[in-house]
C-alpha cells in the first residue's frame, strides 16, 4: 500500500505520503490564496523525499471539505486527476476528521475551521476517530452556549477565542494525519466505501462569487 493523501480546503496546502504502517514524507504550507500554484510541487517535494514515483502510489485520500469553493476544488482536481491516469481509487474523507484524528484526544470534543464570513464549519467529536454530527456552519456566537465547555480543535477557535475558550492544537489541517486515518480505515476493511465519503466536495453554502444577474451591453445594436 502507497496512500498519497492531499487536502486543500483549509488554508494549508497539504500532502503527505503513508506506506500503510507510517508516513514516509509530509508537506505542508499555509496560504489561502495560493492552493494551485503550491499543491503540484508539494506533491513532487514528497515524492522526492520518500524517493518514490507517483506510479508507485495505489491509493489516493482527498479531504472533500467542509471548505471555501475555489481552494477545495484544487486538491479534489488533482487527486481526481491522479486517480485516472493511475487508474487507482480515490477516498473521500472529511476535512474535519483528519483535524480530529490529528488531535488525539479520548474526551468530547469539537472540530471548528474558519468558514470567512465571520462563520466556522464545526463539527462534534466523541474522540478523535468518532464524529457524532454532520458538519454544519454557523456563527460562533450562535453555538458558544451549546458548546460551552468543550475543548475546540482547529482555527475556528484561534479566530474566535471569545466563543470558544478551551482552545487546543492543531490549528491547521494536516495530511499526515489525514493519510494515517486512511490506512486505519483501509486495514480494518473500510476501503468499499464504509470508512468514506465520495471524493465531491462537501459545501455547505453556496459560493462567494455571482453571476450578475443585469449585463450591460456594450456591442453596436
């Protein structure tokens, strides 16, 4: 097993490599604006680094988001890309999964990211491998009561620190863990879908950017 793990819908672009026992390579660089141009040579750092072609992987794992249009779509792309020349599968899982896993906690817990809009996708944790609710977004705010207590995972706490006081680590998403709780879910027999999520991207609202409903006309009549 090769699993090349790739998830673009946080502000980290991130790839990691994980021969089915450990993560062989990982890269990750935070930019929100720049998930194209970084993804592809982070994909060939990792390969370089592990000393490993990319014909040499069997398995992609794309994070499906939640997460902003434009950035989440880059990684989902290429891992669909990859996939079919490979003529390999490709796993969904949640973004905010691979967050939950990469904190390791045996408590309740929540999952929170910055959605922008001054809005986070969040979701609930019984520990680190178990989510109890779909992703949602909303305001801080508007769940600080029902979450009091919980200690919160991700940037959604960094941001909002008055509505989430019990803030832990990790703040950005990282694929080496996203890789890792593939191979957890591959080994225990997961990989006919049972462990994850189709590789489409998981929107929870419509995108930022609108066709303009009035055109103005500029050719001769």
């Amino acid at each position: 097993m090769l699993l090349l793990a790739v998830d673009t819908a946080t502000p980290a672009v991130t790839v990691a490599l994980h021969d089915g026992v450990s993560v062989l390579a990982a890269e990750s660089q935070v930019d929100a604006r720049r998930h194209g141009e970084l993804l592809l040579p982070a994909v060939d750092r990792v390969l370089a680094e592990a000393s490993l072609a990319l014909s040499a992987v069997t398995d992609l794992v794309v994070g499906v988001g939640p997460g902003p249009y434009t950035g989440l779509r880059v990684g989902l792309v290429t891992a669909a890309a990859f996939g079919s020349t490979l003529g390999v599968p490709v796993h969904g899982l949640c973004t905010l999964d691979g967050l939950a896993y990469a904190a390791g906690l045996d408590e309740p817990f929540v999952v929170a990211t910055d959605a922008r809009r001054k809005e986070v996708y969040w979701a609930r944790y019984a520990d680190s491998r178990t989510r109890l609710t779909e992703p949602a977004v909303d305001r801080p705010a508007d769940i600080a009561a029902e979450l009091a207590g919980l200690p919160v995972v991700g940037a959604g706490g960094v941001l909002y620190p008055d509505a989430f006081g019990d803030v832990r680590a990790p703040e950005h998403q990282s694929a080496a863990a996203l890789a890792s709780l593939a191979a957890e879910r591959l080994a225990a027999g997961d990989g006919d879908g049972g462990g994850f999520l189709p590789a489409l991207p998981l929107y929870l609202r419509r995108p930022d950017a609108q066709v303009p409903k009035n055109y103005k006309v500029v050719t001769p009549k």
